[in-house]
C-alpha cells in the first residue's frame, strides 16, 4: 500500500511561519526579534523566497506578528524555567524548532509537541535527514483528531506529569474553533497544576480595528473561509479574560499589540510592526 506523501506534508500555515521567521532573519536588519532557521531547513522548497507570501513587502506585517509572538512565548518559557517549570507544551507544534535551537532549556524541560500524525512522522523524518538529534526531553504527542483522540489523554500517555505545573502554548488556533469549544479548553487548561501557565493567541473583533487593518482582516477572512477553515470566534479583550476568569484561573493578562510591539518593535528603524489584530492572553492557575 502507498502513502500519499502530501498527507503526510505538514499543513501550508505550518510551512509559512517556519519561512517568515527565515525570512526575517534573511532581510530584516539585526538585532532579530527571533532568530529561527532550522524551520526552513525542513521545507524541501529551494525557491521559496519567490513565493506570493513571502514578498519582503506584502510579508512585512505578517512576518512581524509572527516573530513577534514567538519572542513572546520564547522570553515566557524562559521566565518559567527560572522559576522552576519543568513542562512545556506546544499545541499544533508544525515546525518549531525550540528543542533544538534551545538545547540549554531542553535539558531543563520536558517538550512535547502535540500535532497530528502525519505532518508530526513528516517533521521527525525531516529533522533526522538534517542532522538533529532528538533530545531526550522532546516527546513527539500525535493525535488523530478526526477519529476522535483526545489531546490530553495522548499527553498523559507521553509522559507528562499532571501534578506538575507546565507552559501550555496555543498559537493561531482560537480564530478556527467555536467560542464553545475555546471555553471548553479554557476549563481544561484551569484544571492544570497550580504554578501553570496557558498562553494563546486570539483575533480581536472587526470593530475594535482601525479601517485599514480592518480591511486587511476582512480579506484573510474571506480567503480563510473559502479555503474551509473560516474563522469562527473574534474576541473583545474583556470577553476572554472574563472567560478566562470564569473557567477558573487565578490569575489573566492581556497582552495587546500594542505591549508586543513597544517590547520587541519600537526601537528598529525598520518599520516592522506586528498590528493590533491579534493579541495574547496569559492566564495562570
């Protein structure tokens, strides 16, 4: 029986993070927000600098929210494994690349990337074909989510300890789910041991944008709803710390794109600026 290799493949959204972050740092001046280019050392596409997306131009915002929220997530992990954290967890990992870009963390923490089976064999064989070893620390959690699996029981059956507190990490995923099921997580990753931190990505609501990146949004909405994956839940800052709060957490911050772009933007010359449209909220249990 043969495999269709583009099952395997990893998603498109996936392949484009790990080639702006390598864009970044490819043409954008020094010192990088984040450096990242073990990603694109596992995109088998030599010519992808003359891609549509990954124009300097058009990519320019882009690029920036992406590199931006990595930094963020990246300073995060670090803070917690000072502070004696010892779990980190990435939902829908693709292509990141913090075991080995950070091995003096990973000595430190249990990493276990949760992504599906497919695009997860996909990436372990690309990274071995490249030359990385496979850290003791790194956990690959496959979850078939079509037929049913649960995240949280394939994480357990992984390794990870529960009665230990952990960074949980969800990025790019809110805008896809409904706001049910985002209430849902919420309640779950509440549940996590004391000391915790769940850090996700959500979109602000069209009318909490200044018209032009309104405009902007309204476009990736429709591209994204006629390729099937149309966004489902937009967020006012109050409405997700409000669920946040109710789900059970101790403690919520926002973090809008205005605090990440004072943080890793305001002192370049470059223009580089990640928007307002997506912020972050920390929340601690």
């Amino acid at each position: 029986m043969t495999v269709d290799k583009h099952f395997l493949a990893p998603e498109h959204t996936a392949v484009r993070v790990a080639l702006w972050r390598a864009l970044h740092v490819q043409i954008d001046p020094p010192p990088h927000v984040f450096s990242d280019v073990i990603g694109e050392k596992l995109v088998p596409e030599e010519n992808w600098r003359s891609r549509q997306d990954m124009n300097p131009d058009f990519s320019k915002g882009m690029r920036a929210s992406i590199v931006g929220r990595a930094r963020l997530i990246e300073d995060l992990v670090e803070e917690q494994a000072r502070l004696g954290v010892t779990q980190y967890v990435i939902l829908g990992a693709g292509l990141d690349t913090f075991a080995q870009r950070r091995p003096e963390l990973a000595e430190k923490m249990q990493i276990f990337e949760v992504d599906q089976p497919g695009p997860q064999a996909w990436k372990q064989t690309r990274l071995a074909e490249a030359g990385f070893t496979m850290p003791e620390s790194l956990h690959f959690v496959p979850v078939d989510f079509e037929a049913g699996q649960s995240w949280s029981e394939q994480l357990l059956a992984a390794g990870f300890d529960p009665t230990k507190p952990a960074v949980i990490v969800s990025t790019g995923v809110s805008m896809y789910l409904t706001k049910e099921t985002n209430m849902t997580t919420l309640q779950q990753m509440a549940k996590l041991a004391a000391g915790s931190t769940f850090a996700m990505t959500f979109m602000l609501g069209l009318d909490l944008l200044e018209p032009q990146e309104k405009g902007v949004m309204e476009f990736v909405m429709k591209r994204t709803a006629e390729a099937g994956t149309p966004f489902l839940s937009l967020f006012a800052p109050d409405e997700i710390v409000g669920m946040a709060k109710q789900a059970g957490f101790r403690k919520t911050q926002y973090v809008s794109g205005a605090d990440i772009y004072q943080r890793y933007f305001a002192s370049r010359s470059d223009g580089l600026n990640a928007g307002n449209a997506e912020a972050f909220l920390l929340a601690m249990t």
